[in-house]
C-alpha cells in the first residue's frame, strides 16, 4: 500500500505552521553527522527516500483527508492540523513537493561535522514544509551508518591482508564479510536498505532483499550481492549425531564442485574436523574443483578458530606464503558467523597473525552487528535549521547549547550547529563546510539531487562503489 506522506512526519510538527514567527518564508537546514564512533561517514541511501516517497505527485485529496481523521484522534483537537496547508500543495503544484535538496554525491566518504545534504523551501507558503520532511529525511543516517561500518570493517580486513595475505588473494576481499543479517534486520525494508549499504563496500550477502533494492533505486546492472550453497543445522541434524558424516558426504556429493559452506559444530566442531572432513572426507575434499568452507557456529570465536585451524592444518597441509602465513589448501577454508561485530574483528585477525595464519583463509558472517547494532548516535546524525527569511529580511539561524559535563564544568555542547547557507568544498587540506558564496575558485559538492517533486539527479550502484572504495 502507498504510504501517505502526509502523515510521515512527527506529531509535534503539524503545529509548526502556526509556531514559526508570522512573515516566515523561508526555512533552511542542513544534514550533518556531527562525530560518533568513526571519524568519517558514507552517504548513502538518499535516492532511494526521494523515489520511495517524495518523487511525484504525493499529495492527493484522499491522503489529505485521511490525515485529517488521523490527527484528529491524534491530537484530540481540530485547530493543529491545517489541511488547507496540503491542499494548496495539491492545487498549486498538482501534488508536488516546492522544495529543493542538494547533496554529496552517493557513495562519498565525508569527514564528520560537514554538511552532506541540505533542503529548503522554495514556495514561500510552503516555509513549514523544510522541516517537515525532516523526520523521513533524518532516516538516511540508517544506510550511511550501515555503509559506513561496513567500510570501516574493510579496512581492517585490508590491513590483516597487507600483513599476511599473499597478493594475489586480494581479489577475495569482497567476500571477506558476509551480510547474514536478513533475519535479524528489524523489516524488509531495513533489510533491503542496510543490506544495499554493505553492498557499497562487499560482494557477499545472503540478504537477497539488498540486491533487489540496489537494483530498483540505484540501477545495479546485475545483483551486487553474491551468495553460495550452504547448510544450515536443520539439515545437519537431520540422520542425529551418529549420521552426521553422512551428511557431510551428502553435501560434498550433491556439489562436487564449486564453493559450499557447511555447518559443522552441530555436536562437536573439533571431531567434525577432525575425524569427518580431515580423515574420513578428505580425499573427496582435496579432488574438488571448488572450496568447502567449514564453519563453526558456536563458543569463544578466537579460541575456536584456532584450534580448528591447527586440526585442519594438521590434517589437510599447509603452505606458507611470501609474506611467512599459513594458508591452508585452496579446497578448504574457514567461515566465522558467531560473535562477529566491528570489535570482535580485530581480535580475531590479531589471534591468526599472532599464531601464523594467513587472514587468507577466513572469510566472515555478520548479521544483527551489521544492519541492527547501530543507531542514529553511532554517527551523530541530525538536521537542523540555519538560515531563514523572515519579511524579507535574511537571517543565519544557529543553536549553541551550554551545557554541563561530568565534572560539572559549562562548556559548549558538540550539538552546535551550523549557521546560514553552506557549501562543501574541496581544498589541499581535506574537505571543509564554508558560508555558500565564499570560495569562488573550489565548486561546491553539494549538487541538487531532487527539486519541485522531481528527481534531479539519477545514481547509479555501480557509481556508488566506485565513490566509496578504499
């Protein structure tokens, strides 16, 4: 069912039309994420708001009218939601929203404390209108916190590889981290948003929704996320403890070729390694044209890795590479899924570098850590108002709370914002915001995305990678 955007906002906010000081023509705000736990951010995820919800005529007579018996409950009281306010949108632009938002190209990689995107009116009736949108709008630091982790995990993955995988393994990156967060995302809708994301920076997922979505919003040629045949403990369980290597069999026969991943720790990981893939398949295991990538699912990821590694390597061989890793046969390699967040990671490379191994030889899974671990503080996401027009007359608008710290100290709140108009540019020195207008010689990287109803400007998935890469 089509979402009806006049009811997309918070509650508070339909009495804004009647707070906003009288000659108010014109609102101004900007997003920004403000610091958090990186020390950059990716943009991602603003096309697909603007094509879900905001593009076209989204105002009609029937939404205006069931807003109406909405916040009428709502609000007990009929003098806070002006339906006239929409009407004039629905007369004057047949349903189009009068505002105009620019932005960094999809996919940048900004520094925190810049201005990534920003919205005004651009019908003076419509002033109220800006901030309105601010709560759908505000949902973008979703998707950029998600791309954002993601991108920040493969730098760790890269750097473990610089000092312990052989060169030409680089290539397997992008399927270093898994998205196994499907289950765990909180609807389909952050599963196909937050999986998109991870996808701006890795190739394989098994959230299908992120493949469909990246090809709806953004135009991905093909699916950007890739997936294998794999078990789960449903069908290892199946013949009991005692037909477990059966089932392993089973899996090796139905595939005899190509990449499969098999859970193994459904009774006792180190005995599937051992006694099962090691000594009773390994022959089959070594004549694949293809990997089997085995995976324990359960206890201390660091602990259990490293002694699955030593059994496999005891039994399968090992080479060493050209930087002095170990690295296991091409036919065999280890998948983690269980405990793997953006802290665990690090730990888990420093483990295998410690004892000797290659990061070559495992590959990771990573579900509620990656799509639902995170929130709009992780990046310090907000939007606030910076410039205004009030009969006539231009105002820059800027909040600068005072606040106490733990030790009972005034001090200026990180909160501060922003004030008057904004552009980002580009100098020697990085990426700066500066007052729109200044900085003649440096073009400013915001660019209109979306204006009137209408989408400005069309990005490409494909594009969005290239934008983020490392």
């Amino acid at each position: 069912m089509e979402a009806n955007l006049i009811l997309l906002a918070d509650a508070y906010k339909y009495s804004h039309h009647k707070l906003y000081v009288p000659g108010t023509t014109h609102i101004y705000s900007y997003l920004e994420s403000r610091g958090g736990l990186f020390d950059e951010t990716v943009f991602y995820g603003l096309q697909y708001f603007l094509k879900a919800y905001l593009a076209g005529p989204v105002v009609t007579a029937e939404k205006i009218r069931a807003a109406g018996v909405e916040l009428e409950e709502v609000f007990g009281r009929k003098d806070v939601y002006d339906p006239a306010r929409f009407t004039y949108i629905l007369e004057k632009h047949g349903g189009r929203l009068p505002v105009r938002i620019k932005a960094v190209a999809e996919g940048s990689v900004i520094p925190v404390k810049q201005v990534l995107m920003t919205i005004e009116n651009t019908d003076p009736a419509c002033y109220w209108l800006t901030n309105f949108l601010e709560t759908l709008l505000m949902q973008v630091w979703y998707p950029c916190t998600v791309a954002t982790l993601s991108r920040e995990i493969k730098k760790v993955v890269k750097r473990y590889y610089e000092a312990t995988a052989s060169t030409a393994s680089f290539t397997g990156i992008d399927f270093v981290l898994n998205d196994f967060g499907f289950r765990g995302a909180s609807s389909v809708e952050s599963a196909g948003l937050g999986g998109s994301a991870h996808l701006v920076n890795f190739s394989g997922s098994d959230t299908l929704a992120a493949s469909t979505f990246a090809k709806k919003y953004y135009h991905a040629a093909k699916a950007p996320g890739l997936s294998i045949p794999a078990t789960e403990h449903s069908i290892v369980t199946l013949l009991g403890e005692k037909g477990e290597p059966d089932i392993f069999k089973h899996v090796l026969d139905t595939f005899p070729s190509g990449t499969i991943a098999c859970v193994s720790d459904s009774y006792n990981i180190f005995r599937a390694c051992e006694e099962y893939w090691g000594t009773l398949l390994k022959d089959q295991v070594l004549a694949r044209n293809g990997t089997l990538v085995i995976r324990p699912d359960s206890g201390d990821p660091v602990r259990t890795l490293l002694a699955v590694f030593d059994i496999l390597m005891a039994k399968f061989g090992h080479s060493v590479n050209e930087k002095g890793y170990k690295v296991l046969p091409p036919q065999v390699r280890v998948i983690q899924g269980d405990g793997i967040s953006y802290e665990s990671i690090p730990v888990i490379y420093k483990a295998l570098k410690q004892a000797g191994i290659s990061a070559e030889n495992l590959v990771l899974g990573m579900g509620g850590a990656l799509l639902q671990r995170v929130n709009r503080d992780t990046q310090e996401f907000a939007l606030k108002c910076s410039y205004a027009e009030i009969n006539g007359r231009s105002v820059d608008v800027q909040k600068s709370p005072a606040e106490l710290d733990a030790d009972g100290q005034l001090r200026t709140s990180f909160k501060k914002s922003k004030a008057g108009r904004l552009k980002l540019i580009r100098t020697e020195a990085g990426f700066e915001t500066v007052a729109a207008g200044s900085h003649p010689q440096h073009s400013d990287l915001l660019q209109t995305v979306f204006e009137n109803g209408a989408l400005i400007t069309d990005q490409r998935f494909e594009n969005i990678k290239t934008n983020a890469a490392i």
